[in-house]
C-alpha cells in the first residue's frame, strides 16, 4: 500500500511516514491494500505504539513506530 499524503503536525509524520513510503506490515501483519491496513489498526487505543515496517525509494527498508495519541 503506498501512502498517498501525510497530514503536518499528524502521529504518523512524527513517526517518519512519508508521501511514496510503501508500507509492506503494520504490527507485524502483512499489508497489501487499504481493507488489510484497516484490520491492522483495528481496535488500537490512544497511547499504543504500532511499528511500520515500509520500503522507501525502492529499496530502503525502514521501521518506524508511530505512538498513537488523542486529537485535540
């Protein structure tokens, strides 16, 4: 799944996830469209940490941890 955009100030820019990133797992599940990213984040609360694990400018492989806080 290739991101699209990401949001200024958002968790997931803090996190390193960048426009092009391809994400290949989220929690250590693996990803290969959007409904497959949507059952990865399913049910995670404010103040969980995910890992992302992405391919960034095709070969880069890059972990990321996203901290998952409340909107103000």
């Amino acid at each position: 799944m290739i991101v699209a955009s990401v949001d200024e100030g958002s968790p997931a820019e803090r996190a390193g996830l960048r426009r092009g990133d391809v994400i290949l797992r989220i929690a250590g599940e693996k990803i290969r469209n959007y409904e497959d990213a949507r059952r990865a984040l399913y049910g995670v609360l404010v103040d969980d940490v995910i890992t992302f694990e992405v391919r960034r400018g095709g070969t880069s492989l890059e972990t990321l941890t996203l901290h998952v806080v409340e909107r103000t």
